[in-house]
C-alpha cells in the first residue's frame, strides 16, 4: 500500500527523511503564476484540527520546473505534481509541459478563487494536453461527490484524490476571524468520517483507484480508509507534529491488516463494501 504526503503538508527540501518513508512525493499546488498567497495570519489551530488559508503560495510554473522540479527528482521517489489555476486553459498549460510524473489537478482548494468551469471541463482540458497519469482532487463539500467522480472519470481522470479540506472558521477572544481571509481549509482529525464517506462513495461510483486522506493519524484509521475503496492513503496534518508518521502509520497498519485478518493490504480494499447491499 504506497504512502504519500498530502499536497502542501511536506517540504522535501526541509525534510528529506520524511521523503525517504513515503512511496512518493506529492508537490505544493503549482500555479501558472508566482503567488505570495494570502495575507497573515494564515493558520489557526482548532480543539480537533488545523485551519490554513496559505492561499496556493508558490513560485510559479517556471521557477517550479526550472529550479525546484530537478532537486525533487534527486530523491528518486515517484514525483506527483499538485496543478493549480483559475482557468481551464491555465491548467491544461501547465499539465502540457510535465514529463515522468503523475499530475495530482486541485480542483477543490477552498483558499482561492475558484475556476469558472466544472471539474469535469478542467480535467478534460488537461487530458487533451497530456498522457500523464492525471488524478482529480475532489472537495468532499461537493453535494453528491460521486457524481462529480463520475463526471471526471468519463472526462479522462486515471484516478481520484480524497479529500481535499473542508471551508472553516475560527474566532479569537474578541469575536474576530483569527484567519485574515476569514475562513480557511480545515484539515485533521475532525475531516476523518467526511474524508471516509468521501471514499466509500467514490468506490461505490467508480473502479478508478483513489488516494484517501483526510485525518489519518495511525494505521488503524489507514485501514479503515483502505476498507471504505482507498488503494492508497496520504498523510497530511499529521506531518506537522509527527514527521515519523510514514513508518510509524505504515508498521501499524502491518499489525492492524493482521489483526482484522488481511494478508495484505490490498486484500482489504473495499472491505467495507461487502457487508452493504449495494
């Protein structure tokens, strides 16, 4: 079962052990643009998670392919490509100068403005601009999610990433925002049950393969993304407070496949599945 990092929850550059523990490297959403990202303050810690309006900061597409892209490739894990923009147009352009990686399309960041078109024209446009393996990262606020999974698929996704953060809030002693934009993506252990029927939806609409995440903090939680149709997790907020995550996740989810009966992990997608009249 790969292990990746979640988009945003990993600098490789700052942390190139926790790089080694994972099967593959997911990048910060790349934008066309170089962008400074939203004014401070841009993270607020909650009772039960983490809300962030970074606001897609990053180096732009060029910078990104010229400098920072070749030191990822010198960790020789399997690189995914997080591609942002607010356009189809500005997507697609971006997918089209990509080779040898698997492009992770944010369609779903709740920090920024979002594209005009649907999730389905976006992906299309991006399958008409490349061959690479392209996955779709879903908002699990989309009303019936497996449609919007159904939609992707038929537009040519390979895949889909589940979930990305859900917009929230949260207010200071005098009653103000503490976020400066307001409201923010919450991630953590709280997003765990919506991230869950995100998946299990998902896998009843689809058989394309699907990297779950949302507040996955042990292997236990692992597996019961894995049973809900998950064929690979990712580590998010976790990695902030506990950079051994990967291996610590990945020993235990070893002892939980072997203590519900599981040869593998593999053995365990979709278990969840079988007790449910379809």
């Amino acid at each position: 079962m790969n292990i990746l990092n979640a988009s945003g929850c990993l600098d490789a550059l700052a942390a190139p052990g926790v790089v080694a523990a994972l099967d593959g490297f997911v990048t910060k959403t790349v934008t066309p643009d170089a962008r400074v990202g939203n004014q401070p303050a841009r993270i607020a810690e909650t009772s039960h998670g983490m809300l962030n309006a970074i606001g897609l900061a990053n180096p732009g597409r060029d910078a990104f392919l010229r400098d920072y892209l070749p030191e990822l490739r010198s960790f020789g894990k399997p690189l995914w490509v997080s591609v942002g923009g607010f356009s189809a147009s500005e997507y697609a352009e971006t997918c089209a100068l990509l080779t040898d990686v698997t492009i992770e399309i944010n369609l779903s960041c709740p920090n920024v403005d979002e594209a005009p078109e649907s999730a389905a024209e976006i992906v299309a446009a991006c399958r008409a601009a490349t061959t690479l393996p392209l996955y779709a990262k879903l908002s699990p606020a989309a009303w019936d999610i497996a449609e919007v999974a159904r939609a992707v698929e038929a537009a040519g996704a390979d895949g889909l990433t589940l979930v990305n953060t859900l917009r929230g809030m949260a207010l200071d002693r005098r009653l103000r925002p503490v976020l400066n934009r307001g409201t923010g993506g919450y991630s953590g252990p709280s997003l765990r049950p919506v991230a869950l029927a995100a998946v299990y939806a998902c896998r009843r609409a689809t058989a394309l393969p699907i990297v779950g995440m949302g507040g996955i903090t042990t292997g236990r939680e692992a597996l019961e993304m894995i049973a809900c149709g998950a064929t690979a997790i990712a580590l998010g907020t976790v990695l902030f407070a506990d950079p051994d995550a990967p291996a610590r996740v990945r020993h235990e989810l070893d002892e939980a496949l072997a203590e519900a009966g599981f040869g593998n992990a593999d053995d365990a997608v979709g278990a969840a599945h079988e007790t449910v009249a379809m």
